[in-house]
C-alpha cells in the first residue's frame, strides 16, 4: 500500500523559477522602472513649484493689502519701499512695487508688486488700484 505523497519511482517535479523566467521578469521591470522614475521626479518638482507658487501668491496678497492699507492711512506713498526682501514659510523672496497715477489729476494710482523667488528666475506680479 502507498502513502499518499510518496514517489514511486518518478522524480519529484520541483516547484521554482527557471533562469530565463527570473530574467525576463527582471528586463520587464528595469524598461517599466526607466519610464517610471523620470515622471515621478518631475511631479515631485512639479509639486514644489507650485507649492512656491501658492506662497508666493500669499506673499503678493499680503503686499496688495499692506500698500492699500498704507495708502489710507497716509493719503501717499512717500516712505513705501520700492523693493525688498524677506523670507515667508522658507521662501526667501525679494518684491518690486511700480506705482503710478492713472487719471491725469491723480487720484487714482496704479500698484504694481511683483515677488520674485528662486533668486528671481520665477515671480508672480499683482495689481491693484487706490484712490483718494
């Protein structure tokens, strides 16, 4: 009588990957990971910039307030800064402010502010309007 499992004079067949099928699974995976890799290192950048990009747009609508705000308290410009430079949640920036008078009596002025970041190779730039 025979046990069940036991081998009579076959060969077991052993249970395992042949060479070949551990290379090709290899070559498959080394292709899929060459195209992977490249688009996940530019999401990765992708997502910094924007996220750069968000502050310095907090940055720009903080700025709009602070020359709307100073020009009713003080009727002017005189003492705004043109330009300069601060650091908000890691990002050091710099920011240039135009400001000009859009009717020819001078009520109404234009300001402009751009921020500038990533030592001035990307900027964002915001207008606003005041008047007396």
């Amino acid at each position: 009588m025979m046990r069940p499992g036991s081998i009579t004079g076959a060969k077991k067949e052993l249970a395992g990957y042949t060479l070949l099928e551990v290379l090709l699974t290899v070559s498959i995976l080394a292709v899929a990971f060459t195209f992977l890799f490249p688009s996940l290192f530019r999401s990765a950048d992708r997502l910094k910039y924007l996220s750069q990009r968000l502050t310095a747009k907090t940055i720009l609508e903080n700025k709009i307030a602070d020359a709307a705000l100073y020009y009713k308290s003080a009727l002017t410009f005189q003492g705004w800064p043109d330009t300069g430079s601060d650091e908000y949640f890691g990002l050091p920036y710099t920011y240039e402010s135009v400001i000009k008078p859009v009717d020819p009596a001078e009520t109404v002025r234009e300001v402009e502010i751009k921020i500038l970041w990533d030592e001035g190779r990307k900027s964002v730039t915001g207008y606003t309007y005041v008047a007396q």
